[in-house]
C-alpha cells in the first residue's frame, strides 16, 4: 500500500475519531436544544457529495461502529441507521439529484435526518428482541426532538455549504453563466 | 467552467456510483461485526476502545459543559445569579444538614446501634467522570460514566453529586462504561420518604425529565409545599436519608386512593461533571 494510502486512513480514523467525541462528548452537554443537531450525519452527507459512496460508507462504518460502542442502545443500531441513510442518499443522487446546489444539500439533510430517524427506530425495534431496552414511543417529545434535529441539520447543512464554497469549487458549477453559454 | 459543470451532471445522472455489489459487501460486513459482537467475539476490542477513548469524551463533555455554564450565566443578571448561586449552595448545605439531623435523630430513637450510619465518612464511594448526556425530547434522561462493571458497579446503586444530592441511579452497565438516569427521569425511581413526624413513605419517580413526582402517598398524611424528600431505605443497595428534593406541590384529591406531591429534585447539570456512585 502506498504511504499516502496509509496517510489517507489514519486521517480518516482521526476525522471519524474527532466526529465521534463531538457529538456523543460536546454536542451532548450543550443547552437549547443544541444537541439534537446530528453533527456526524451532516458531514457524512458532504462527504457523499463531495467524495464518493466508499469513503461515506466507511465513515458511516466507523461513526456507527464507535457509537455503538460507547452507547447504550442496542448494538447495531447506529451501524446500520448510518449505512441505510448514505444508501438512500446515494440513491437520491444518482437518480434525482442533477447538481449540488444549495437546495440540493438541503434537500438532501432534510432527507437524511427523516431516513436516519427512521432507521434509528425500525432498527431499536429490531434489535429489543435480542437486547430488551426502554424505546420511546412516537410521542410529543419525540416529534419535537425530531422537529429541532431537522432545523439544526438543515441550519448546519447551510452553514457547512458557504463555509465550503470559500475552500472548494465543487459546489459552485450549477448553472452555465450567460457568458459561457455563448461560447 | 463548462467542462466541470459536464463532470458534475455525470458524476450524478450515471448510475456507476451506486454499485449494489459494493451496497451488498457493506451491509454484508456490518451484518458479520453484529454477529460477532452478539457472539461476544469483539468484546475484548471494545473493552480496549472504550478504555482507551473515555478520557477524550470527558474532555469533550466538559468542553461542551463549560459553554453550557457560560450561556446559563448569561442568560440570568449576573449578581443576581450570584447571590442565587450562594444561596443555593448555602441551601444545600443546610439541607443536608437538616436531612442529616432528622434522620440520626430518627435513628436514635429507633436504632441506637445505627447511629452511626448516615456520617458521610463511612459510605463507601466510588468517583466517577461524567462522559456525554443522553436526551430524548429535548430533556435530558439520563447521562453515561467511566466507571463500569470492572469497577463493581451494577444496576441500581445510586448516584449522588459532590454536594452529596442524589442526581440519578445506575441502570445499565458495560465492563467501562455505565449508564445512569437522572433523578428527573421517567426511567428512575426511588423509595422515598418525607423528612415530616411520621415520616411518610411513598414512591419517587421522575416525571417528563424535568421534575420528580412522589406517588402512593396515604390520604391522611399530612403533607406541605418545602418538606424535604429523602430516600427511604426500604430499597436495596440504596441508604436512607439521600436528599432526593423537597416538595413544591400536592395535590390531593378525594375521589384518589392516594395523594401525589410535586419535588425540585436539587440537579444543577453545570456541576454535574464529577458524581459518586455509593457502593454497598
């Protein structure tokens, strides 16, 4: 393997490392509500967008691995939470997405935050057979945790957009300009 | 500019990147580590991992706490935040003074050979570092530990603050790590007792995540808004006369079999970095 191979994984690890203490550390003990914001979710979609679909599995391999790890659910569930929501989403870009616009990364959070929640509860009731936990029922809390994890992914996607347009010209080819229609 | 726009639109409208073989080997392998985690196989790595990366979550949950500490500061006047500050340290101190008095005052009538039992000195603890908050709904239920099973923790020992209120209980454990919840969760409940002449008994439970609701009380027992709430005793592996809160509210109806009493559990999430699980 080629030293920048090697180069390559270990700043992976470091990244999926540094995902991980943030959101189950930092993220968890801050106030308003803050820590609904999926800040692993969010990144893994960039990633999808800005890389391909082995690097976003093998960051949702790593965030679900360690969070399983070091949580109380039933282990599995983020594992496969993760890998179902880059596998929707990946769907979602090749066949419906033309571009990575603005609306497109927000399309795409709103999508990924509806699809990870989902599999986060199919995914507990699938797994209290083997390993009999407390689930939360579909109540008011939950709808309102789920309602402000959207407004956080959706707020952070945006943020993390224009933060990125200053970085890279990945997002920034949508529309052929006047200009260069001409030519 | 043309040519990357073109590089886009493929990059999305062709079908290359989503390779089902590849989807398949994924879910294949994540399939092959649940197995094997159910198997016990990877535990040893997981014990590893959890060892070795629980200092960086405390570091982060600090991280986290210290700009939690300062929006809650900022959010009040600051003298007035101040004073309430003192106050309540103030408070809690005598609280647990009063708490202490009552219940060697209780033991000495009842059990002399006990007396002895409730000085702080003699109740085996063991430290424990706070590493993440785990919420549901916005409130938080329950907040997870360094400490684990290779520490001779188990479900249901108690877990109390530095300023010796009692903040949660232990319910799951894993050989590094535990999970407690907090006071103020569905999911905890402890035998109590209002510190009054007759010591009433009744049954403490969370409520919401954001109060504690004291349930089973007997009708004719007389009741009132600031009692103080200790634990009973008549629980396993949880002492008598832990502060659980004091009472803010009852409510007493004639058509119930029993009356309910609303407690302030004494939980300040900024100091809850530190706590102590009392062992037996």
């Amino acid at each position: 393997m080629e030293k920048n191979n090697y180069k390559k994984i270990i700043f992976n690890l470091l990244a999926i490392m540094f995902l991980v203490f943030c959101q189950v550390g930092f993220l968890s003990a801050l106030p308003l509500g803050l820590s609904d914001l999926n800040l692993a979710l969010v990144s893994i979609i960039f990633i999808l967008a800005m890389t391909d679909q082995k690097n976003a599995l093998s960051f949702s391999l790593g965030v679900g691995l360690l969070m399983d790890i070091f949580s109380f659910q039933p282990f599995g569930v983020h594992l496969l939470s993760f890998a179902a929501t880059v596998t929707v989403l990946q769907l979602l870009l090749s066949r419906y997405f033309t571009n990575r616009s603005f609306y497109t990364f927000l399309a795409l959070a709103f999508s990924a935050t509806v699809v990870y929640q989902a599999a986060i509860m199919a995914s507990q009731r699938f797994f209290s057979f083997v390993s009999p936990v407390e689930i939360a029922g579909l109540d008011r809390q939950l709808l309102a945790g789920f309602g402000r994890a959207l407004v956080f992914n959706l707020l952070f996607s945006a943020v993390l957009f224009y933060a990125l347009n200053f970085f890279t010209n990945r997002f920034k080819t949508v529309f052929l300009s006047k200009s260069h229609a001409g030519t | 500019m043309g040519s990357c726009s073109g590089g886009t639109s493929n990059y999305f409208l062709d079908m290359k990147n989503f390779s089902l073989r590849n989807i398949s080997l994924f879910f294949a392998g994540i399939t092959a580590i649940i197995f094997l985690h159910y198997l016990r196989v990877l535990s040893p790595a997981e014990s590893l991992a959890q060892r070795a990366l629980n200092p960086f979550f405390s570091v982060f949950y600090s991280a986290g706490g210290k700009l939690r500490a300062i929006y809650d500061r900022q959010a009040a006047e600051r003298d007035l935040l101040a004073e309430n500050s003192d106050l309540k340290k103030q408070l809690a101190e005598q609280t647990i003074e009063i708490a202490k008095f009552k219940t060697i005052e209780d033991e000495n009538k009842l059990l002399r050979e006990q007396l002895n039992f409730f000085k702080a000195g003699e109740r085996k603890y063991l430290m424990v570092n706070v590493s993440s908050l785990v919420s549901a709904g916005g409130a938080n239920q329950s907040f997870v530990v360094d400490r684990g099973s290779a520490d001779g923790l188990f479900a249901g020992l108690p877990v109390v603050a530095g300023n010796g209120m009692v903040v949660g209980k232990i319910v799951e454990t894993k050989e590094h790590l535990s999970e407690a919840c907090l006071i103020s969760s569905s999911r905890c409940q402890f035998a109590a007792a209002i510190a009054n002449q007759n010591r009433t008994i009744g049954l403490a439970k969370g409520d919401l995540g954001l109060t504690v609701k004291m349930d089973f009380i007997p009708q004719t027992e007389e009741i009132k808004a600031g009692d103080l709430v200790v634990t009973s005793g008549l629980e396993k592996n949880v002492p008598r006369g832990l502060v659980l809160g004091k009472v803010t509210a009852v409510n007493r109806s004639n058509k119930e079999l029993w009356q309910t009493a609303v407690l302030e559990p004494f939980i300040d999430l900024n100091d809850l970095i530190f706590a102590a699980v009392l062992v037996p």
